[in-house]
C-alpha cells in the first residue's frame, strides 16, 4: 500500500460518503483493516509458497483453512480482522501475531527502525519485504515525527539540584537551510548524578559551536533546576569557562587533557610525534600539579625551540588543564576527559551517517534523541567505586554536595 494519491482520496470520499471528522476517522479504519488482512493473507502466502487460487505452484501438502475472528485494539478504535488459517497450523504471523491484541505498534516499529540509522530505502524495502506495504519518505517523516512532543517534555523535564560531574561538548551534522547545506553543531551535555547514574540533560542544535551558545545551554540547565555543578569537563573552545563561570560561578572546570593533546600534535610533525606524544604524557602521569609543572618545563626545554606553538597552549591554559591534579586517582579518571561524552557522539555518528545530510534540524533531532535512548538503557549500573568518590567529593565540596546526598 503506498501514501494515497489525491484521486485516490476523492475516491475514498466518494465511496465512504465522507462528510464529517467522524466519517473520515471511520474510512481510515475501515482502510487500516483492509491493509492488515492484506498483509495477514501475503504472509501466509509466503509460507505456503503459493499465492491463494493459484494451485498450479503449489508445493506442499499444507494449505489455507479459511479464516478466524480476531479482535484487536488500534490507535483508531477497536476492529475485527479476518486472519487466515493454515490446515497444519504451522503458520506464525507476524503483523499480528498470535495473542497480540493491540496493532497500533506499527508506528513504534518505524520508529525503532529509522533510531537504528536505516534509511528511507532500508525501511521501505523492509516494510515490503515483511508486509508488502510500500512507504514513501514522507509517510516515515510524518511517523517519526511522532515523537517530536516526546522529545520537547524530556528537554524541558526538571533535572536534579546538583550534579558532582558534568561533561560538555558538540558534534557536527550536515542540515540543510535555506537550499544550502549547513554544518551545525549538535551540543549534549551528560551528568553524574548524586548517585553516581548517568544521564543525558539535554540536545541542542545551533549554529557554529560557541561559548554563546553554551551560555545558553547553561542558563536553560539552572531554569530547569540545576542549582550546583561541581566539576564541568570540556573541550577547548574559546570563552567556554568565562561562560560556565557566568551561570555557574563556584564550578571548577577540567578542560579535556585528550583534546589537548590531539591540538597539540597538530603542529608536529609526523617523524616527531611518536617521541613528542611520549614526552607530553608524562605532564598529564605525572603524580601532583607540581610534579605535572616540572615535567612541562623539561618538555618546554627539550621540545620548545622547534614546537612552541605547540608548547604555549599548555602554558596559558594550565590553570584547567590541571584541575584533576587535586584529586585522588578515582576521580581524575573520570574528569581528565571528556571521552565518556565522546562515546556517546561516535554513538550517534554512527547512526546518522546513512541519513548524511538532514533536511531540517527537527529530523537530526529525531536521530541524535532515538541514537541516545538506544545509550540510556545501557546505563543501568553506577560508576564504579562510586561510593568512595561520593566520599571523596564530599571531603573536597563540603557544604555544596549536602543538597544532592
């Protein structure tokens, strides 16, 4: 069954006499019934290998047994199917399958299908294969779309007063705009909660990444209750403390030792970088802040001269570079990057690289929030050694964490 055509939907009103809301509603039922017989009757025609009356292929010794009365709850109402039978009652159905009396789940299996990065043509030839329906583009739009007031109650949903951890950090998607394709930053920010859980507080899409944005992102986290965060791990970008410091005045702030070192490579060259990556590491190894500053100075005497651009973004940035320096091992692990967000990213990167450019910012929306369900239910169990660094955070923050314990 493909989208109706707009003399297909004349005909439809011609022969249910559509003159009503309720005459509508009751012709896409009668038509939602039509289909899933349809269906029900290709399917079993797929297990006995022959279609019905076209006794000329048959190859088995099984065959039809007429039908049974099955009824079944849809979004549209209650209704009662015609479900074929075979003889040898070998036959599984699987648009409705048995004991299953409720078929407004067709919607969830599109839906679940585009979350796991199949496209248009994947889910159309899927849909055909199992059901022998064809779908257009536009009908799994309208379908995904569905869940676009879901995804609006979970972004505005209140979140907890504090959180001891927090990760920030953008990706980047192809979106169409304005008949051009545009990158557009895609910014996440996930926390650790009091009880050492982690949850993603939210999905934004803007523009280029900037610490404007984020002074955004971080005003939109206090108006929805966030009250304290203690320590914010981020990337690189330019003006990004100045604008958590803004909102979020006592957070101590870890900028990722990771990408600092991948920006650091950067102006390296190949044959060096092995011994340059090597002598870099022990900064970041090293035991105290201390210790990290004397190995910055051996690495700025040995390698200065020849890299010192290189050199002098760890200089001017080591006030949050160092930050984990201050804390036992158990807590460094989890602030010196912000590769749990990373995961989460390559996560999404994954999915959506069938789609490659979005026609709109909603329907990259859709993706990133169905790619993110997909991490949500992985995330059952706490962060290891959770109640030591409770403790342990407790000890440093004082009377700040007394509103999360």
């Amino acid at each position: 069954m493909s989208i109706l055509t707009k003399d297909q939907v004349k005909d439809v009103v011609e022969l249910y006499n559509i003159k009503t809301a309720d005459d509508a509603h009751d012709a896409v039922k009668d038509l939602l019934k039509d289909v899933l017989e349809r269906v029900l009757e290709a399917e079993l025609s797929n297990t006995l290998g022959y279609d019905k009356h076209d006794h000329q292929n048959k190859n088995t010794a099984n065959s039809r047994n007429g039908f049974y009365k099955k009824g079944v709850h849809s979004s549209l109402g209650s209704m009662s199917l015609n479900v074929p039978r075979d003889r040898n009652g070998e036959h599984e159905p699987l648009i409705v399958k048995r004991g299953q009396t409720d078929v407004s789940s067709m919607d969830e299996r599109v839906i679940s299908m585009y979350g796991h990065g199949m496209s248009t043509r994947d889910i159309n030839q899927h849909m055909q294969e199992i059901y022998g329906i064809d779908v257009s583009a536009e009908w799994v739009s309208k379908i995904t779309d569905k869940i676009l007031p879901r995804i609006r109650e979970w972004q505005n949903r209140t979140l907890q007063s504090i959180y001891p951890i927090v990760y920030m950090d953008a990706m980047f998607l192809s979106i169409r705009e304005d008949g051009h394709v545009v990158k557009k930053a895609v910014y996440l920010a996930i926390g650790i909660d009091s009880e050492g859980m982690k949850d993603v507080l939210g999905i934004w899409i803007g523009g280029n990444e900037s610490a404007k944005y984020w002074l955004g992102v971080l005003t939109e986290l206090k108006n929805r209750g966030v009250q304290d965060i203690l320590i914010c791990c981020i990337d690189g970008l330019k003006g990004f403390e100045q604008a958590i410091g803004t909102v979020f005045p006592q957070t101590e702030i870890q900028r990722c030792i990771v990408h600092q070192v991948r920006y650091s490579c950067k102006f390296v060259n190949y044959k060096d970088r092995k011994l340059f990556c090597k002598d870099m590491k022990k900064i970041y190894t090293a035991a105290t802040e201390e210790a990290g500053l004397e190995q910055l100075k051996r690495f700025e005497e040995k390698w200065g001269k020849k890299y010192s651009y290189a050199l002098k973004s760890w200089e001017c940035n080591w006030a949050v570079l160092s930050t984990f320096f201050k804390y036992p091992e158990e807590i460094r692990k989890l602030i010196y990057t912000t590769n749990p967000i990373e995961s989460v990213n390559s996560c999404i990167r994954k999915i959506a690289r069938p789609k490659r450019i979005f026609p709109t910012n909603d329907s990259a929306l859709k993706i990133v929030f169905l790619a993110l369900q997909g991490r949500l239910k992985k995330w059952t169990m706490r962060v290891r050694d959770w109640n030591m660094i409770i403790g342990q955070l407790s000890i440093h923050f004082g009377e700040r964490m007394k509103p999360g314990l």
